[in-house]
C-alpha cells in the first residue's frame, strides 16, 4: 500500500469518526409558566463545528472559495438562479480536481455522485408535477460528497444554497428545484422539506392550498402568496410561494418558524444546517394549582411525545410526591425514553407548596344584648379568613326586628373557597314591651329594593290618584306573538320613522338550537338612510321569562345612564341589516326565552323584521324565503305615542293613595295595527310603553313602594335617576308583598318615577305613596 493510498484512508477514517463525536452542546431554554407553577425544559440541539450561526439562510453573495473540510476547497456561486463552474478538490491535495459545468444543482447531469469520484449511481430528479417524489437517495463517493455529507452531525439536515443537494445522515439526496435565493429570501422545493424533516403531506383542492402537517400543527400554503396559515392563524412569510418547473417553492423560514427547527447559515460552506431533533420529549402539568402540605392529593399528568412514530419504552420521575408534607418550593423532574434508547432532556415543574388551609372564623356582634319588640337590631359581621376567601354566609335568625318576647340565637356559618367552615351564634333577649308593630317597623326600615309583606285586601279602599297623561310621540313595535315560537318564521315586521321604541319577548319551542334576529332595510332606493340607536337591553336567552325580562329592564336602564349602548347604523338605498346584534350573539335551546327593549331614531323610513331561525342559517339570505307566523293569545302590534308623561303637581303622601298603571282603566291601553295582518291591536299591560311619572309634591315622611296587583312581579324602575330594584333577588307576589322604592326625608321633595312593564311579570301595579310612622326612642 502506497503512502498516497494511506494517506486518502487516514482521511476518510477521521471523517467517519467525525460524524460520531456530538458536535454541539446542551442549551437551556428559557424557563415558562404553567397554570401559575414555574416550568423549565432544558432541551440539546446539534451545531456544525464550522457553521457561522447569523444571517439569513440563502442570501445572494459572492462567489466565496472556503475551507469545507481537511483540505476541502470549494469554489461557487453565492446567488441567483444560475450557478457558475464549481471545482471541488478533496482530500489532500493530490487527487484529480473534477469539474462541474451544471449550473447551480452542484450534480452530474446523470445522477451521479457530485464530486464525479465512484459511488452508487441514482436517478436524476425529475421535474414532473408535485405529486410526483422530487427526491432522489444516493450513498455519497469517496469524493466531495463524502466530504459534505462527514460535515453533517448527528441529526442534521444540511441544504447547499443554488443546490438541489441535501445531506443527511451520511447519505445525498437531490431536491426536485434547487435552493434558490429570490430578493434575499431562500426558497425550498416543500416536498423535498416535507420527505427530509418528517411531514405530513397533502393538498385541499377546494382552498387551493398546500397543507403540511407535523406535531400537532398544521400549515397552509397558497401560490403566489405572501401568508401562510399555522392552525387557522394567518402569519405573513417574507416572499411569496411560487411555482417553478411544477415544483412548489416556499420561503425556507416559513417552515423552519413554524415547527421550531433551528438551522445556522454556513456563509463560507454555502450550506444551510438544519437541527432535526429526535430526542422524545417530556412534558407534564401538576394539578390542582394550589397544593397545601400534608392535606393535598397531587396528580400529573404527562403530555410526553416522541418523533418518527416511535414508542415511550420508560420513564423517570424526581422529587415526585403524591402528598408534600411540609410547606415549600419543590422542584419536579421527568424523563423519558424511547423505544430507539434515546432519553429526553430533563423537564422540570416547580411548586409552591402552601402551609394547611386554615377554616374561617365566623362571627359578629349586635348593638345590645336586649330588645324591645319591633325594635330595630343591628348585625355587624366581623368574620375573617387568612386567605380572605369567605364565600359563602349562611344566617340563622338575623331578623331586622323580632314581635314574640324570648330568648333568640343568631346563628352564622361562613364557608371558604376551600370548603372549610366556621360557626358563631349569639343569643338575644326580647322583651315584653313594644317599640313598633310589624307594620310600622316595615314601613320605616325595609331597606329600598326589598319587600316586605302587609295586608293588601285593603289597598283597594285608599284614594286613587285621578291622572291626567300627555305623550310623546314615538312608535312602539311590540314583538310578543307568537311568544311561544314553534317553527322559524318572521315574528313580526313593521315600517317606522324616526323614534321608535322596541320590546321582544319570545319562547324557543322549535325543539333545536335557534337565533333571533332583528333586520333593518331601508326602503328607499334612492337614498341612504341612518338609523341612531340610543338605548338597549337585553335579558336571556335563559328558561326564566321574569328573569330575563327583569334583565333587559335593568340593562335598559343603565345603558340611559352611561350610554353604553349608543350605536350609529347606515343604510345603502335598498340595503338590509341585521341590528342589534346582542339578540343574535348567543344560541337559544330549546326552552329559552330572550327579552329585548330599544330605543332608536331613523332619518328615513326603515322596515324592521324580527325572525327566528336555526342557529346555522344566515338571517339575511333567509329572509326572502321565511312565512309570517300566525299569533296567539299574546300581544303583537305597532302603537303611537308609546311614551306616556304623568304629572301630578298636587300633595301627596299624608295620607294612603294609591297610582293604577296598567289596568285599561285609569291607564289605558295604546291602539294599534298589526303590522303583519293590518288588523287592529291593543297593547294589553302596555308593555312596551315608558312611563315618566313625576309627583311634584311629596309630603314628609312618605313611603312610596310597588305593590303587585294580578299576579307575580319582577322588574326594575328609576327614582330620581337611580336603578331601583322590584324586589332584590325575589318577584313580588300580589296582592300582599310590597318593594319599597322610596323614603321622603323631613321636608316635602320632588319625586321622579321612570317605569316600563317587566315582561314576563304581571299587571296592572299599583304605586302606593303612604304616610311613616312617627320615630321613637328605644
């Protein structure tokens, strides 16, 4: 053996140990957060020894002659879609240098090995359609290639810039297009990227977009465009995709960003190296997130995975506990191994273990030990919790006032977030002797918004306050009929001008998930138009018909105090709408009800439709083909003047009188049209209609309260400008429950009532204005 031929072996042995030495080193990746618990994933990537880290891949340059190995020289083009005459010289020195005069693939036109020296000879790659492979496997020579392909470490991927050849694993493979540089961005042929890195490949002729897919996440491309979609979230590139040759071509960066692989730019080699992890990966979460020592049960769960398919064979915990008996920081490891023998990097979770919950303590005070009967008692509650986390009381006799002499105990339970409970009671005495009768004491201390009971057989026989009313002119469209919908349809439709006033109330009983909408459509065709919206509220959609209207009222009234629901709509000639668009947002099941009240201005006139429809369908392309529902026993109708103004400038309050709304008799009701059947309609109850009620003279010392008269009822009504309450966390019952609205103080005052019906409540109501009882000392 000559000493040239020991030499050639000498090198290609120290190449071969090359790819066998790690090339690069463990790096820690910066610490997350899960769930409020500290995690920190320490994972290893493989660098080249003589890659430059920076830059972008593919950049166009210079032609650069560099080192690329023990005596490698190479010499190439940098840039552009045309390569010059490259000469590789391998080894030491002495072989015979072969010339390549193929432009930028960097192989013989027939396949073989790059550097020319002897190798098994592949197919040179084809440029048939996509659906074609575009790769081609060969075991490198004992030339260049073998030289490259030493350089590739562990897991690599290495792409050479204006080439179609790829490295990996020792083996070359040819791409179906070259790596091409296009105004600074490096493009590679996506099926090439997709047989090298382990993707998942596949086209959806209906977007017209070429999909990949691996761990989880799914990439989208289009030709010709600049954004690319990562599960369903559009991410700009920095060219667009192209197609050349029937090969499709996208920006490097867009797939290396999007799955995390890092890569390094070898300037000098005119190689772009590619980390291809085939670690397993450990992952987990701790539950719950607050853990206390020695009482909490800790799970975890894994959320592990490995590439290539292959199987978790094992595992490793440390630090590890079901139960942590002492308060602290721990710090949780895991590992785990695939069925190759690889183990993953360490994965680390650091909890804050919590010292034992301790329970709340419950208690209070009350201003004396001993009370007169009706004699008003004042609770204070003094309960704490460490972790201030009380979030329930539960009270046991905590009347304002007792009206049976004896002994009492109060009793309280407070519970915290964690189940834990305190209990505290107190005992009172009450006397034989009276301060205040039942009665009394309700009138002078039920707090505003709550109710009390009383005898109201005898509301009837009070003065009733003769009334005269004025109006103010705005239209009301009342869509209650069918209130129980049983099939999609048009509940109702109307054409209005200017202020227009708006109460829905409907049931879903179509037996599947629906939506409510409202739809505006200008009806002229040769103007715009605009529609204001002022005030809304909604309520639903929930089972609970006097919640939902008592939501709406409230929702309605507060958006009057904040304008929160002000809303400018403009209309093309001709042109439909779907508005208020809080009816539509949410589905209503089977069972729900949904109570909406508005009020808007229109410039022009606007025909409003409501309708119910699956929850699926498009309201707007529905609309030309959905029926008029017939109505039932329910209201539905279009009325004038649906702002009723009450002025009552004489005293009122020295003594028991009474205020009738919604009776058809004192109050009656507005008239209107059907706006579906032209026929004529009254608006029984006055739903609907706002009231403006101002008593100008209230006497001193006056309780004025709301007093159901035909049945339950539940809603919200404004004194003085303030949300009021009918009754807090309860309906009224008629005919003996009061809510109280309002106290005067010692002087007579101006008193201001806004009022509109509660839908799904019942009328007619009375306001009742009655004289207190007189204070007394205890």
């Amino acid at each position: 053996m000559n000493f040239r031929k020991l030499t050639m072996i000498a090198v290609f042995a120290a190449a071969q140990t090359a790819l066998v030495i790690p090339a690069g080193a463990e790096g820690a990746v910066q610490p997350e957060t899960v769930q409020g618990i500290s995690v920190n994933a320490n994972s290893s990537a493989d660098s080249t020894a003589n890659a430059q880290t920076g830059g972008t891949a593919g950049v166009a340059g210079q032609s650069t002659t560099g080192n690329t190995g023990d005596g490698q020289n190479s010499t190439g083009g940098a840039g552009g879609d045309k390569g010059t005459t490259s000469t590789d010289n391998t080894g030491t020195g002495d072989q015979t240098p072969s010339t390549n005069a193929n432009g930028d693939d960097g192989a013989a036109s027939d396949g073989s090995p790059a550097d020319g020296s002897s190798g098994q000879t592949g197919t040179t790659p084809g440029t048939g359609a996509e659906t074609t492979p575009g790769t081609t496997t060969e075991t490198a020579g004992s030339g260049a290639a073998t030289g490259i392909s030493a350089q590739a470490g562990s897991n690599q991927l290495i792409l050479m810039m204006n080439s179609n050849q790829m490295y990996q694993n020792g083996k070359l493979y040819l791409a179906g297009q070259p790596m091409a540089v296009k105004n600074g961005v490096s493009y590679v042929a996506i099926r090439a990227m997709v047989e090298r890195v382990g993707l998942k490949l596949s086209y959806d002729s209906k977007t017209k977009e070429t999909i990949i897919i691996k761990d989880g996440k799914e990439l989208r491309f289009k030709t010709n465009s600049s954004v690319y979609r990562v599960n369903g979230e559009s991410k700009p590139m920095k060219g667009p995709s192209y197609q050349q040759n029937n090969v499709f071509m996208v920006p490097l960066t867009s797939i290396t960003q999007a799955l995390n692989i890092p890569y390094t730019v070898d300037q000098p080699g005119k190689r772009v190296i590619l980390s291809l992890s085939t670690k397993p990966v450990a992952a987990f979460t701790v539950q719950p997130s607050e853990i206390f020592a020695g009482e909490t049960n800790v799970t975890y769960s894994t959320q592990s995975k490995t590439s290539n398919g292959l199987q978790i064979v094992d595992e490793r915990w440390e630090g590890k506990e079901d139960v942590f008996q002492t308060a602290g920081t721990y710090t949780i490891t895991h590992y785990v191994q695939d069925s190759s023998g690889q183990w993953s990097d360490p994965y680390t979770v650091t909890v804050n273990v919590l010292k034992p919950n301790e329970p709340p303590v419950a208690n209070f005070t009350t201003d004396k030990d001993e009370y007169k009967m009706g004699e008003l008692i004042t609770i204070t509650d003094h309960s704490t919790d460490d972790e201030n986390a009380i979030v329930d009381r539960q009270w046991i006799n905590d009347h304002k006032a007792f009206f049976q002499p004896g002994p009492v105990t109060i009793r309280l339970t407070v519970t915290d977030k964690h189940g834990a409970v305190g209990e505290f009671q107190k005992t009172i005495t009450i006397t034989n002797e009276t301060l205040y009768t039942e009665d009394e004491f309700n009138r002078l201390f039920t707090p505003v918004g709550e109710k009390y009971t009383f005898d109201g057989t005898k509301v009837p026989t009070w003065n009733n306050l003769d009334f005269t009313f004025t109006s103010e002119p705005a239209t009301l469209i009342r869509s209650n009929s069918p209130e129980t919908v049983y099939s999609e349809g048009v509940l109702y439709k109307e054409t209005a001008l200017g202020s227009t006033r708006f109460m829905l109330h409907h049931v879903n009983a179509t037996g599947k998930n629906t939506k409510l909408y409202v739809i505006a459509t200008n009806t002229y065709t040769d103007r715009p138009a605009q529609i204001t919206l002022q005030n809304f509220g909604i309520g639903g959609p929930n089972p609970y018909p006097e919640l939902t209207g008592k939501t709406s009222l409230e929702r309605y009234f507060q958006s009057m105090r904040d304008s929160s629901a002000y809303q400018m709509i403009n209309l093309a000639p001709g042109e439909s709408k779907v508005i208020m668009t809080d009816v539509n947002k949410i589905k209503m099941k089977p069972g729900d009800t949904i109570s909406a009240l508005a009020d808007a201005f229109s410039d022009y006139p606007i025909q409003y439709t409501v309708i119910m429809i699956d929850e699926n369908k498009d309201p707007l392309q529905s609309l030309p083909y959905l029926s008029n529902l017939d109505r039932d026993v329910h209201n539905r109708g279009t009325y004038p003047d649906s702002v009723r103004v009450i002025n009552y400038d004489q005293q009122v309050g020295s003594t028991p009188s009474r205020l009738v709304l919604g009776d058809n008799k004192a109050d009656p009701n507005l008239k209107g049209l059907d706006g579906i059947y032209g026929t004529e309609a009254s608006n029984a109850g006055n739903f609907g209609v706002l009231y403006k009620i101002k008593f100008s003279r209230v006497a001193p010392n006056t309780l004025i309260t709301l007093n159901p008269r035909g049945g339950n009822y539940n809603g919200i009504v404004t004194v003085n400008g303030q949300v009021v309450q009918v009754a807090n966390k309860a309906s009224v019952s008629a005919p003996n429950e009061n809510s109280v609205l309002y106290r005067t103080g010692k002087y007579e005052e101006s008193v201001e009532i806004m009022y509109t019906p509660s839908p799904g409540s019942n009328l007619p109501i009375n306001l009742l204005l009655m004289p207190m009882p007189q204070e007394k000392q205890s």
